[in-house]
C-alpha cells in the first residue's frame, strides 16, 4: 500500500511543550477581577433565563405538548450546572486538560510508521 504523503515526524502543539516544560511558571490559579465580572454578569442572565425557561415550558407542558414536560425539568437542571460551574470557578478551580504522554505518542507512531 503505497502513501504519497511524506511521513512527518510526530510533535506536539505549542501548548502541550509549554506545559510539560518545568521552565515556565505555573499559570495562577487565582481569578482576576476581570474574570468574576464576566462570571457575574452571566450567572446573572443564565440563571434566570434558565428558571424563566422552565416556567414557560411547564406552562407548554399543562396546554397538552407531553415533550415540554422534559424541557420543563431541563432548564433548571442547567441551571443548576451554571451555580455549580460559577462556584468552581470563582474557587479558582478549573478544569485541567490532561497531559498526554509525549514518549508514549512517539513511540506508537514510531512502531506505526515501522510496519508500513
């Protein structure tokens, strides 16, 4: 099986060897006051889009649409997510993306190229 493209050698983005270089500084895991702001500002408009959204699919739900009785209790489920979402991170606590093993990621692509 002949490819015409020209085999690459495997690197990764910019962001993972930024991460896994002991060099640079950890980013800061305090929220700036920038930060809050936009989260305030949109808890301030999700939160009560989502509990008005609910409200008006029960009002759906009691005219006799039997699927606006799942949007009914879905939209303050999502309201829901954004408090808990709004508490995580104004704890500073975000969610990391996990490192991928980069010897890992080479050597599959090594023993890939290697039985072509």
């Amino acid at each position: 099986m002949s490819n015409d493209k020209p085999e690459k050698k495997f690197e990764a983005p910019q962001w993972v060897l930024d991460e896994n270089n002991p060099d640079l500084p950890e980013p800061s895991a305090e929220v700036s006051k920038k930060q809050r702001i936009v989260l305030v500002i949109t808890l301030i408009f999700v939160f009560p889009f989502c509990m008005w959204a609910g409200w008006f699919e029960f009002g759906r739900a009691q005219s006799g649409n039997w699927r606006a009785w799942v949007y009914t209790f879905e939209w303050p489920f999502f309201g829901g997510i954004a408090i808990y979402l709004f508490r995580r991170l104004m704890r500073g606590d975000v969610p990391k993306i996990p490192r991928p093993d980069l010897d890992a990621l080479a050597r599959a692509q090594d023993e890939e190229a290697s039985e072509k």
